[in-house]
RNA sequence: GCCCGGAUGGUGGAAUCGGUAGACACGAGGGACUUAAAAUCCCUUGGCCAUUGCGGCUGUGUGGGUUCAAGUCCCACUCCGGGUACCA
C-alpha cells in the first residue's frame, strides 16, 4: 500500500468533522487552556502559504496541550471588516458582504485543508450583527464612562455629573482633553445640551475635535497606526492633517497601567519596547512663560527644565490656540500667510521638505527665571498633539532648536562646560551646568540631573510651572467616513448633540445603501441610507468604527459565541480567562495588540471580564516572504525592457504575476493575456527571452508573489506541508518562501509509512523491543517535548526523522515503540498518525491519547566518551564507565598511551575534567 | 538620528551552563538496482594539505580582550533586517 496522502487527508478531515472532534466544552474537571490565532482578514487572494506559518504552530501546540490532559479552546474567525472588500466595492458595485463571505468560504476550504483542530462551532465573524452587537455594546459602556484618574478605573459617566453637580470641577480627578475648572453653580446653570457637550470632555468614547489623519483618496480618517510615513497603510495614499469633529476613544487615559502591565506578560522584549516606544512616557515638567504687556501666560512642556538659563526665544505649533492671541497687527499677514502655507502641505511633504520655516508673532515672552524677554515665533517643527503645543526653545542643547536659531540669527547660549556648540547643538544629557545662576536659582556646577531635579523642585516653589508626566500615545481616532464598518449606536438629539441607542436596540445592523460612495453633500455613505433614523426619528450617526473595533474583543466572544445576553458569561470567563498562547505578527505591535490591552481593561474595570490582560504568552510568528517579479516599462510607452538591458531606458519597474513567470523568464503570451493594457505590448528581448527582475518582498496580492497552500497540499499532502513549514527555521524568523527542500520532508512520511506497511499488510510485531530501541525512542519523547515546549519546532521535526533512521537502521518493528511515536508525531502531521494510529488496532481518534513520558532509565550510557585535550586542543578519546569518579577519569586520561606523547615528559600543570564529556589538560 | 534584533558551508538552518562547530534537510558528486527513466538504497561533501596509512593546518562578519577552553562572555567596528521619528 502506497503512502496516499490525498485519500487519507480527506478520509480522516471527514471523520473529525463527523465526530466533533475538536469540540470544546467547558470542563471543569479539566485544566483549561487557550490557544489563539490572530484571526485574518479574508482577502481576497485566499491564503497563501505564509498564513499557516502561525496557525500551524498554534495547532501543534493545541493538540500537543490535548495530549497533556488539558481542555484546550482553539478557535478560529474573521476580522471581516475592513477597507479591501468596500474599494472593490465601488469599483464593481458589487456589495462587500457578498465579496467578504465568498472570500471566507474560500479560506474555510484552504484552512480545512491543512488539517486544523479548530472548534468551528465558535467562529466568530465581526460583520455578524450577532458579534457586532457586542462591539456597539462595548462602545455603549465607553460613551456611558469616564476615567477615574485617581481610582484608576473607569466609572459611570453619572458619578462624574452628580459630582459636577455638588462640587464642579473641584476635586474631580477625571481624564480629560482639556482641563476645565468651573463651579457646581456653573455646572448647574448650563442647559442640558451645554452640559453635554461639556461630558464629551471626559467621556471615554468622546466626540472631540481633534487633528486627524485625512486620507482625501480613501474619504477617510485613519488612526495613527494605520499611517506609516505619511502614507496611508492600506493603499499607501497621501494623509494630511485635517482639524475634525470625530468619535475618538480615550485610551490616553489608560497609559500607565497599559505601560506598567507590560511588565507582567510573556512577550517578547522587543515587541514589548516597540510597545513601551509607542506609549512614550516622558518625565518632564510644565512651566508658565509670562507673555510682554498680557494677562496670560504661555505654558510649555520640557524634559529638560535644567536648560532655562538657555532658552532665548519660544515656539508655537502653527495649530496652537496661542497663536491668535501672540499674533500683533503689524505680523496678522505674515502669520496668516504661513498658516496657509503649512495648512496646504501634507504630512509627508512636512516630513520630507525638512527645511526650517518658521514666523515672528510680534509678541515675546519672558523667562521667568532670568526675567528675560525672549521673542515668540510660530512653527511647524512644534507639534500642537503633543505637550502642551509650545516649547521654550534651547538652540544650545536641542538640535532642532538651533536649526531654527541658526536659520533666524537668534543667540545660541551653551549651558554645559566644555560643550562646542559652533557649528553644532549639544544634546546629550549629561555635563556639568554652567552660565546657569543667577539670584534665584543656582545650577552651575551641577550635574545634569541633579540640576534637572532642582529646577522642578523650584518652578515648584515659585508657583511658574509643576512635575508633569507627558504619554506620547494619543487617543483612538474611531470614527471612519465608510460603509463597511459596524454603525455607531448612535443619534443626535435637536440640539445636535449625540445620545446613545437603548441597549435593546442593539444590534443596530448596517443598512443598505444604493452605491459605497459619499453623498453628493459629502456625507459618508451611511448618508445614503433610507430611514436611517432611532425609532424617535432623529438621525443616526453616519460614520462608522474602524477595523479594529471588532478585533478587539474577539477572544472574549469565542469563550461564549452563541450567549445573546452579554459578550461573555462571568463564570465561562471565569473559566478560560485569558488568551494562554497568542501567535500572531509583529505588525500589530502598536494597534491591535494596544487597542485590545486598552478595551480589555475597560471591562475589567467593570468586572465583566477577571484578567487585566488578554494575551499571557505571545509567540511572534516571521513573515514567509514572497519572491516578487518585475517586468520594466520603457517611459511612456506600452514596451518592456527585458532586465539586462534595463539600464539603457528610463524604465518604470511593474510587479508581474510570478505565476506566469518561470525562473524568472517570462511568459509573453500569458503576459498579454493577464491585462488588457498589455494585450499588445512590445518587448525588447536579450537572446530571445524576456529576463523579469526580482525581488524578495512580503507576500501580498498587490506584488503578485503569492503562493497558494492549495497546490502544495495537493502535491505532497497536508502532513508535509505542515512539517515543512516547521522545518523551514524558527517560526520567529522571516525567510522567503522556498519549496527546494520540501522533498526531504515528504521522504521522511513515506518511510515513516514503510516501517509500518509491507503491501497491504501491517508489518509490525508485538515483540519486545530492543533497549538501544527504547533508548531511540525516549530520546525522541524528551526531545520532542523539550522542544515544542520552547516552540523549537525545527528541531522536533529533524528529532523525528533521526530517530526513524536509527529504528529503521536497526531494523525495529515493535508495535511498542511505534505507537509512542505516532503519539508524538500527532501533533505535527495528525492525518498519518490518525491512519497509524488505527492501522495498530485503536478504534478511537489519536486526539484522545496521551502524550509519552520519557524515562531517564533508558537514556543513560553504559560507557561514556571523554575526549582528551591538551592545553585545548583535542587529542585523543577514551571510554570509561559510566559510573566512573571524576579523579578516576584524569588518572585514566594520563594513563592513556596517546598521553605521554602530548605530554611530551613534562609535568600537568592542572588538569580539568568535566563530567561526561572531555578531560583538558594543560601543560 | 534613536530603540530593538541579527551575521555560522553552495542553501535553509543545528549547537541548554562557555566544553572543543556545522545536527537535520536540501543541493552537488560518486556508486548499486534498471534495457532506460522515475522511485529507492549506499558512500562522499566547510576550506587547504596529505590521502597505501591511522593524519595535519585552518575555520562561526572585522579587529582586540578574558579563559585551560569563545559561535557563545567583554570592548571597538562593519554590514543587514525590523520598529520609530521634528515627541521638546
């Protein structure tokens, strides 16, 4: 019988569908555990073969964890929102439901394919009215919450009104955009719709005007993780910054614990730093400049207060709520002017174009320890998102401050002795103070830090500033001018403030719209919708939540998929708690892995769910990358320019597909057949052929690289593929996608499957086996253990296929060592174990087995091999017993007849031995 | 610029505490079986030298250091990958 991988992959993928096998209940008899996939986005390319990457990992830890006796939730979903189904949508008007549930149908079959232990009765969708209820009942709470800034938790909106009703603002410690004060006589005076639009200053899910990221080709805001250099993430068009009214959610609020927890998981420390980078805390302080011939005061944020001595004038972000009030008369039209220019660059142009610009308000300030008057100018290099907006500027010590000083002719003033600040700013934080006395305060002499600390300590005393901690991390931008996202449970009331929905009336579904493109008024598309109205008749919100609304809770529904009364019950909460094991990429770093951090403590707030965290342990999975290939458009024409050649034109690199492209020749004719634009192209060949270029890039659809999972499953069977994948390196790392030594895999089944199989017949025995067989086989149980214990699955699989070559060198047929090891291997490649597992006479699923235990007894040698060497260099070997002592081994190793000749007559000086290894002589 | 991570044969990659490199696999070369091919099996395979001897030298990005012993630890540097960026 011939190893026939198609027939038995799809015989035992019926049997587990059939059985159930992999249904999970709560048990608890059982200990739990949770083993989670980053769910996909169901593109539309389908899976290619760096998905599995991460999913196969999952799947051997989850069955592994099985075999150990654990009660194992594996579950699997689809993050079915997103930006990729609605663009295909307005291009064909075909809707994105219908695209997205093709496209899941098509990765069901792909994942189905590779033999996954998932619990398919848990699948979650987040486009499901039936899931998204949750997510617009999460963002309900939010909306109904402020943050406790001293209780550090979020509270009912309503503790904050009675407290603004008895006290005001007085004693209130509550997150905030902007810090109000005002009395509980004020407070009551306001009318209703004052007072809410005043609660959307504390509110966790908040309408604020805010700077936003605008991508005017997507018609959307985006967060900024979804903006990489300017660029937007999905698409890569141009983002501008754009002052908007937006539905944001204050995970600013949650800063310090989201930082202070990160203490407290199995991450990787890198992914924990980008993390810690991205959340940003910075120790500062505050401080209040006078402004010359005003009542107000300018107040700037600063690290580096122990530089007062140097700051020699001050800037405004051209968006700073200064700026109006510093601008004279006489600089109105210059001021104006710049506005504009800076109002019209984008944000890339800003990063690229780093040019200092910048222009005088007409006011100065002064400095309030020397007293000082500085001029105030106005410039894009200060960020209005961060701090307070203005800094005090320090061109002696902040290289961006003495650009600017340099570009203006404003004096530059060294603070730290010995600094040469000619041609360049001195930034470093260290150095001894100079220039920096005076009748107030004194730091020449003092280190940097030590003067840092005094300086706070007396802006302190002098009532000019206070100890300010400063978070990088910005609120969630949540609102998105789209179709296909979940709609806001929300209306606005008369006075166009917004109101929630009644719970009860959650879920509100999405409606259906005549065509994904905004309004002719430019309203969002929602805008389109027929009676998109509350029952009250007033209108519902038209934007709707981002993609990561509904990927942030999702591993909380699958505990309880199918409970429509609340997203997850306490006590099945309270049995599988948290995501155990979390395998997913590094790329959601800094959003969905911060987004969800941020809503899981937001219910652990309110006790809805027992752990502050949701991920325990966090295994990173590499990217397979894709080998892109590139045919070379000559300018302006339809002719392509064969690689060689390239160099001669001025060319325009194109992606082409590599599935018509053969190590690395292209295919003409399907070339003219795969777009109509190059129906008839020309092309200027070398030798005949077409040479593409190539390139190693991430698999994508849009670099036409992938490679599909499908037709290796169906060239060499799940098992290899699975095993391959393994064997390929570490799941950590990113290597591209290679199949050269898929063989080597393959091989090992099929021999694995001829120890077993003689023609039809089982050719294992019931003998007792061997002891070097024992020995093979409890190396293997410790190995294979050891391993997929530290997610080393590299190693796992070439354990295994050692192992096969001693048993079948020695020509092993027990049933006794066999059956062990179709155990271990079930994990890897569970079709063929499944099949073996029955061929030995088990009338039940492998899944039910349990996992060997290697015995030391087994493993240890009789004899042991030290090798010999002489001042490091290895000379010889002996064998001694295994119970031999450590001074009987040195007097054996001098003993030995290759010694004399190393020793040359002279005397050891020392002699080392180590046990069970080698014996190092120095002479 | 800053913060992480990395560099080992022709290739992917092994190597717990520092313990005497290159596991396993691919590829390559040679052989067996076969009319032939495929499949399968066996041998060789870091480099250089010696191969009718058992061997010798060298070798983990570069240069130093610590140690009886360094891919592993320390210092300096080069290159590559990832993240992040006018964050005051």
């Amino acid at each position: 019988m011939e190893y026939n991988f198609n027939e038995i992959e799809k015989k035992w993928q019926q049997y587990w569908r059939d059985n159930h096998t992999y249904r999970t209940t709560v048990d608890t008899s059982k200990p739990k555990y949770y083993v989670l996939d980053m769910f996909p986005y169901p593109s539309g390319a389908g899976l290619h073969v760096g998905h599995p990457l991460g999913y196969i990992a999952s799947d051997i830890y989850a069955r592994y964890k099985r075999l150990n006796g654990f009660n194992v939730l594996h579950p699997m979903g689809y993050d079915a929102y997103g930006l990729p189904a609605e663009q295909y949508a307005i291009q064909t008007g075909q809707h994105p439901e219908v695209t997205t549930f093709k496209n899941i149908e098509r990765y069901r079959e792909q994942l189905d394919k590779i033999g996954f232990c998932y619990d398919w009765d848990r699948e979650v969708k987040t486009c499901d009215p039936a899931y998204y209820k949750w997510t617009q009942w999460a963002f309900l709470k939010m909306f109904g919450s402020y943050y406790d800034t001293g209780r550090e938790q979020a509270r009912p909106i309503e503790e904050l009104i009675a407290h603004l009703e008895a006290h005001g603002t007085e004693g209130l410690h509550a997150a905030c955009s902007e810090e109000l004060t005002f009395t509980a006589g004020e407070w009551n005076a306001l009318s209703k719709a004052e007072r809410d639009a005043r609660l959307m200053n504390y509110r966790i899910a908040y309408r604020g005007n805010t700077m936003v990221n605008w991508c005017p080709k997507l018609g959307t805001v985006l967060a900024n993780d979804e903006v990489s250099e300017g660029l937007s993430i999905r698409g890569g068009y141009p983002v501008e910054q754009k002052l908007m009214s937006q539905w944001c959610l204050r995970v600013s609020a949650y800063a310090p614990r989201l930082l202070d927890d990160l203490d407290t998981l199995e991450w990787t420390e890198s992914i924990k730093e980008t993390q810690r980078n991205w959340i940003g805390r910075s120790e500062g302080a505050e401080m209040l400049f006078p402004i010359v011939g005003r009542d107000e005061q300018l107040l700037i944020f600063t690290t580096r207060a122990d530089t007062i001595f140097g700051v020699t004038f001050m800037v405004l972000a051209p968006e700073s709520d200064y700026v109006d009030l510093v601008t004279t008369d006489e600089r109105r039209a210059a001021v104006d002017a710049y506005l504009d220019e800076v109002k019209h660059k984008t944000e890339r142009e800003r990063m690229i174009d780093k040019k200092v610009s910048g222009v005088f308000s007409g006011s100065n300030a002064i400095n309030p320890v020397t007293g000082k008057e500085i001029p105030i100018y106005i410039s894009d290099y200060v960020l209005a998102g961060y701090g307070t907006g203005a800094i005090m500027a320090v061109p002696a010590h902040d290289s961006r401050d003495y650009a600017f000083a340099r570009h203006f002719d404003l004096p530059i003033i060294p603070l730290i002795e010995g600094a040469d600040v000619s041609s360049e700013s001195f930034d470093a934080k260290e150095g001894i103070m100079t220039n920096s006395s005076n009748e107030r305060l004194q730091l020449n002499g003092l280190q940097v830090k030590e003067a840092i600390a005094r300086t706070k300590e007396y802006i302190a005393r002098a009532g000019i500033g206070r100890v300010k901690v400063n978070y990088r991390l910005r609120d969630a931008i949540f609102s998105r001018q789209r179709y296909w996202g979940e709609p806001f449970p929300i209306y606005y009331d008369e006075q166009g403030q917004p109101q929630a929905l009644d719970e009860s009336l959650l879920p509100l579904k999405l409606p259906e719209v005549d065509k994904f493109l905004p309004t002719e008024t430019g309203e969002p598309p929602l805008g389109r919708a027929k009676n998109w109205t509350a029952p009250n008749g007033r209108p519902l919100e038209l934007c709707t939540m981002p993609g990561f609304a509904g990927s942030s809770a999702y591993y909380l529904r699958y505990m309880d998929p199918h409970n429509d009364k609340a997203l997850v019950d306490k006590d099945v909460n309270a049995y599988w708690r948290q995501v155990d094991l979390y395998v997913g990429g590094t790329e959601h770093a800094t959003g969905h892995l911060i987004y969800s951090r941020f809503w899981n403590k937001f219910l652990y707030d309110y006790g809805f769910v027992c752990e502050p965290e949701p991920f325990k342990k966090l295994i990173n999975q590499g990217m397979i990358q894709g080998r892109s290939n590139f045919v070379y458009r000559v300018k302006d024409s339809n002719t392509f320019v064969t690689s060689e050649l390239k160099d001669n034109y001025e060319v325009t690199p194109i992606h082409v597909d590599v599935n018509i492209v053969k190590n690395d020749i292209l295919d003409i004719d399907k070339f003219r057949a795969w777009r109509p634009e190059f129906a008839d192209a020309e092309f200027i060949l070398n030798d005949g052929k077409y040479t593409c270029g190539w390139a190693i890039e991430k698999m994508s659809k849009s670099m036409f690289n992938v490679v599909n999972p499908d037709d290796v499953v169906a060239n060499y069977g799940a098992d290899t593929l699975r095993l391959y994948e393994m064997f390929l390196g570490p799941i950590e790392a990113s290597k591209p996608w290679d199949t050269n030594g898929i063989d080597g895999v393959h091989r090992f089944l099929k021999k694995l499957w001829n120890q077993f199989f003689e023609g039809d017949k089982l050719r294992l025995t019931d003998g007792q086996p061997s002891p070097e067989a024992l020995k093979s086989l409890h190396k293997l149980i410790k190995k294979v253990t050891q391993d997929i214990e530290a997610f080393s699955y590299n190693t796992s699989v070439a354990a295994f296929m050692i192992c096969l070559n001693e048993l079948t060198a020695m020509k092993c047929r027990d049933k006794a060592i066999y059956e062990p090891l179709v155990v271990l291997l079930a994990p890897f490649a569970p079709h063929i174990a499944e099949e073996l597992w029955h061929a030995l006479g088990h009338a039940e699923s492998v899944t039910g087995a349990s996992w060997p235990v290697w015995n030391e007894e087994y493993l240890k040698e009789s004899t042991i091999n030290y090798t010999v060497s002489f001042n490091g260099k290895p000379r010889f070997n002996i064998a001694v017993p295994a119970a031999t002592s450590r001074d009987e081994v040195q007097q054996l190793a001098l003993a030995h007849e290759g010694a004399a000749r190393w020793l040359d007559g002279k005397q050891p000086r020392k002699v080392i031995v180590v046990p069970g290894k080698l014996v190092n002589v120095v002479v």
